[in-house]
C-alpha cells in the first residue's frame, strides 16, 4: 500500500512531532499537579459576602472563608450561566473547594467537578500523538534506508 507523499518532509515531520510531545507532556504534568493539588485541599465552609449577576445571566459571588489550615481568605465564585437552582444569599454559607497550594484564588464549588476531566484529555491526546511521532519515526526510518 503506498502512502500519501507528506507536505512536510520526515525529519520535518518528526521535528514538529517531537516539540508536540514536550508541549502535551507539560500540559499533561500541569493538568495533574492541579487535579492532585485540588484533591489535597479541603472543603470549607465559606459566607457569602457578595452577590453579582452578569449581563449573560452568570452568577458571581464573593466568599469569605478560613482554611483549616488558619489562612483566612476571600474569593470570587462564577458560578456560570447557568447556576444550580439553590438559594445563596448575602450572609448565607456555601460549601467550597480549595486548592492545597493556593487557596485564596483557586475556589471551586462542591457541586462543580473536580478538575480530572482536563488530566484525562491531555492524556489522552499526548499518548495519541506519542503514536503520531513513533509513526514518524519509523517513515524517517524507511526513508533513510530506503535511500
């Protein structure tokens, strides 16, 4: 079966395979600090101290909580555009979710997912192009004994 001749030559091609690989290892390497980060934080609960809603109907509001750690801290919540249908009311208490390393700016509500679903995706797509370059390889291979 003969292949498809490619716009980028094989050395090109495995040159521009290999950099992909580095640049999806690192996003692979953030993704699961962040997801292991998340998941070595706590849960807290926080008062509202703030309600805004935006023009898209996304609702944001401000909490006002203390780690278990002792760190009091204040954040902003987006709860998107189209929030749980709970009530939240200046003064009230919400349950939120805080980062190990740095809890004051990465709050998350407990009813939104843990960030594990981005780890999977960048796994997913780095072990997919680990294939693409070993493919690349391996036509950069034929080409120069063929030669």
């Amino acid at each position: 079966m003969r292949r498809s001749p490619s716009i980028l030559g094989p050395t090109a091609s495995l040159v521009v395979l290999t950099v992909g690989s580095v640049f999806l290892a690192v996003a692979l390497l953030v993704s699961a600090w962040q997801s292991v980060d998340d998941l070595r934080g706590g849960t807290v609960s926080a008062e509202v101290v703030d309600i805004l809603w935006n023009d898209s109907g996304s609702r944001n509001y401000t909490v006002r909580f203390t780690t278990g750690a002792g760190v009091a801290c204040e954040s902003r919540i987006n709860s998107g555009s189209n929030p749980p249908p709970r009530a939240i009311q200046v003064g009230g208490q919400s349950q939120v979710r805080h980062r190990r390393s740095d809890p004051c700016s990465a709050v998350r509500e407990t009813s939104e997912p843990a960030p594990w679903f981005g780890t999977a995706v960048s796994a997913v797509l780095f072990v997919g192009w680990l294939f693409a370059a070993r493919s690349a390889w391996r036509r950069r291979r034929a080409a120069t004994a063929s030669a």
